[in-house]
C-alpha cells in the first residue's frame, strides 16, 4: 500500500470504529478531509480508478455516519427559480 493510500485509510479506520461519541465528530472531520485531499489528488493525476472508487465509498460511509450517529441533518442547496 502506498503512502498516499494510507494516509486516508488510518484516519477513516478511526472514524468507523471510534465507539466514544465525543471523539466521534473529531475523527469523522479528520477522516473527511484526508479523504477530500486525496480525491482532488487522484483527480488531478488522473489516479488509480479502484482507489477513487473506494474513496468515495469512504465518503459515503463518512456521510452515513454524520446522519445516523451524528444526527446531523441532510442538507441540500435550496433550488432556484428563475
């Protein structure tokens, strides 16, 4: 595993396993933004497509984890008219 795979993988490793709700947020913040550093990198490498598959499946579970632990709400741009 390289060192640009690991450094998203520890924190998110963290953040799914972390049991104590006061570290909960901390580790779900550090884990989404190692997580966000490292999809714009592969982005602008044009990177390994199964890493950013699972980064995003990381993001997701991230989300999940805000919603439903967190019990922070869905939030949505309002629409516009025109």
């Amino acid at each position: 595993m390289s060192a640009l795979v690991s450094m998203w993988r520890r924190p998110y490793r963290l953040a799914i396993t972390e049991i104590d709700p006061g570290k909960l947020p901390e580790r779900v913040a550090a884990a989404q933004a190692g997580l966000v550093i490292r999809m714009e990198q592969l982005r602008l490498s044009g990177g390994d497509e199964s890493e950013r598959h699972a980064v995003r499946d990381a993001l997701d579970q991230l989300y999940l984890i805000k919603r439903n632990k967190l019990n922070l709400p869905d939030w949505m741009p309002p629409i516009r008219k025109a």
